[in-house]
C-alpha cells in the first residue's frame, strides 16, 4: 500500500535532514576536515604514483615516495611563511609609531573641526592591537602549529594520503559494487571526472598561485615594499577563496605602504598593481589555466563561501568550492537531478550548451521537412 505524505510534511522531512547533516559536519570537523584534504591530495598525486607503478617500482615505495614528495613541498613553504613573519614582527615597533601619528592626526581633526565629538583614544587602540602582536607575534606561527587539532592534521593526514593512495583500485571497485550492473558505465565514467575536476582544479590553482606571487612580488618588489614576499605570497595563496580572498590579500599590502611609506602615491600603486593583476587573474589566468571543469556561477559560489565558513569556518570556504564542483558532475551523471548540475553551472556554459541544443532541433527539422 502506497501512502501519499502531503507536501509541507516533505518538507519539513527536508529540512530536518538538512539540520542534521549540517550538526554532523560541524561535530565531526576534526574527523572530515582531515579526511576530505587528503582524499583531494592523494586525487592530485595519485598521477605521480601511476607513473612510478608503471616503470616497475613497488606499490608501497611509489606511494610513500609520492607522499614524502608532497610533505616536502608543504613544509618548504611553512618554512618560508614562518621565516617571513618572523621578520615582519621586528618590525611592528615602526608599525605602532605610525599608528600613533596618524591617529594624532585624526584626534587634532577632530578636536579642530567637529565639536562635541569625543577624540579616539590612541592610547587604547596602541595597547589593544600591538600589545597584542609585541607579545605574539614570534609566537604565532609556533601558537598555530601546537595547536591539537593541527597536530592531528600534520600526523594523521600523511597517513591518509597514504592509505588512500595504496587503496585507491579497492575504493574504486567499492564503489562500483555498489551500484547495480547498468549504471557502472555512469558511475565510472563519474568517478573519471571527478578525478579529473580535482586535478585540474588543485594543479590549476597552485599554478595561478604560482604566476600571482611572482606577478605581486614584482610589483611590491619594484615599489620598495618591505617583506614583498610576504604579503605576495600570502595574496597569492588567499586567491584560492573566491572574491573575498583577494580583497583581503590587496588590502594588507595597501594598509603597510600607507603606514610605512611618506607618500600616498605609494599606497596608491600598491592598489592600481594588485587591481590589474586581479584583473588579468579573473580574465586570463584563471580561466585559460584552472578553465571550465570547475565553474561555477557566482551565486552558487558566495552561497559555498558562506555556508562552509558557517561549517568549517577558513577550511570549509576552501574546500567547499572544488567540494560543490564534484557535486556538479555527479548531479550531471545521476539522472533526475540534471537540473541541480544546472543550478550549479556557470550561466555562461548553460547559454551556450542551450544554443548548441537550439542549433541540434533546428538541423532536426530541416532533416525532417527535406524527408518530406
């Protein structure tokens, strides 16, 4: 007997199971965030264990060699960021002096121009934010390393990777047993884009990661900007979090050559600079290099950027983006749910694909009525 539930008790149903899903993510962060970035590590690696396999090298070695390779890379560039802060902190005492002034500047505005207007108290805000730095900034790469849950990450991920790279034929024909025998040709050919999105989205990025630091350390570089690797890189790496990155990593930059520097065409340069290196990113580099395996319209993607912050905080507005992108080519491949692959879509690619079909019905009926 089929029994019909009215529609607001479906609903209800749903967002139930959405509160749900949403509470387990947020309780088991410690569990998911570690297992998700390895499994995205181990996607992009996995390449390089392939190619080790196939020239005779064992299983086990070719896959810790890959991991040891990636573990090697990461941590030159921990070093490189923890050497750089380190020099960044010596000079806050500059930092402070120029706070001081420029906020005196302000308080004699005020004091001059705005009656009845209570002067801000520099005094306050120098001891509030550089107290703070003066006491921690030596230690804030080592605060964030010591961390338990960083710990957890640094030890048990590499051994993630690993397992995942060593399992990674099991896995895969765990999930084709899963499914029955006529949608193993969809299910396959799903997992073979989803590897695909993830590689070309990971090895994208660190290339345009890559163009971009060189591109700001040149422009910093040639402004006489202090520590220009530091806030080049640093930009360069926020990239990665969709227009509210970017914004961020332009602003730091902007804000030490106005504190640092005794003319605001500096200031100014730092920002015209990063504007157009922002503007080739979004226009050249990023769509010519990451292209449009993972693309997705903007809406959808403030929507990722919000809700995985909600979530995961920093790692869920990272993970979310290339997370939302293999929901794409899942919901492309599952039949029925076509039109939430849409919803995710770049509008662009949807206009065109709408041409192209335009195009197929028209050529249809010229066949049709040429038959006739």
């Amino acid at each position: 007997m089929n029994i019909k539930f009215p529609y607001y008790f479906k609903f209800v149903m749903l967002l139930l199971g959405l509160v749900l899903v949403v509470f387990i993510m947020r309780e088991a962060k410690v569990i998911l965030v570690p297992l998700l970035i390895s499994g995205l590590l181990a996607i992009l690696i996995s390449p390089l264990t392939t190619w080790m396999e196939r020239i005779r090298i064992p299983k086990a070695l070719a896959v810790g060699l890959s991991v040891i390779s990636l573990l090697a890379l990461l941590s030159a560039l921990v070093y490189f960021f923890y050497n750089q802060i380190l020099r960044f902190s010596g000079d806050l005492s500059l930092l402070e002096e120029r706070v001081g002034y420029y906020l005196g500047m302000l308080n004699a505005y005020i004091e001059e121009n705005l009656d009845g207007v209570v002067p801000i108290s520099a005094d306050t805000i120098q001891n509030a934010i550089f107290q703070y730095l003066y006491e921690n900034a030596a230690g804030l790469t080592q605060g964030v390393i010591a961390t338990a849950g960083t710990l957890t990450m640094v030890f048990i991920m590499p051994i993630y990777i690993f397992l995942f790279l060593y399992f990674r034929q099991f896995l895969i024909e765990f999930i084709l047993m899963s499914f029955e025998d006529k949608h193993k040709i969809k299910v396959r050919n799903a997992i073979s884009k989803v590897k695909l999105v993830v590689q070309n989205y990971i090895t994208g990025m660190f290339l345009v990661i890559c163009i971009l630091a060189v591109l700001n350390s040149i422009a910093l570089l040639s402004l006489g900007i202090k520590h220009a690797f530091l806030f080049a890189g640093f930009a360069a790496i926020l990239n990665v979090i969709p227009f509210l990155g970017p914004f961020i990593g332009a602003t730091l930059p902007i804000l030490y050559a106005f504190l640092t520097k005794d003319s605001l065409w500096y200031t100014f340069g730092v920002f015209m600079a990063f504007y157009f290196i922002q503007l080739f990113e979004s226009n050249l580099f990023t769509p010519k290099i990451v292209g449009g395996k993972v693309s997705m319209n903007p809406l959808m993607t403030i929507i990722a950027l919000f809700v995985g912050n909600f979530i995961w905080g920093l790692a869920g507005m990272i993970l979310f983006i290339p997370g939302m992108a293999i929901l794409k080519v899942i919901f492309d491949e599952v039949e029925g749910l076509e039109a939430y692959g849409f919803l995710l879509g770049d509008t662009r690619e949807a206009k065109k694909s709408n041409n192209r079909k335009g195009l197929r019905e028209q050529l249809r009926e010229v066949r049709g009525r040429l038959k006739l």
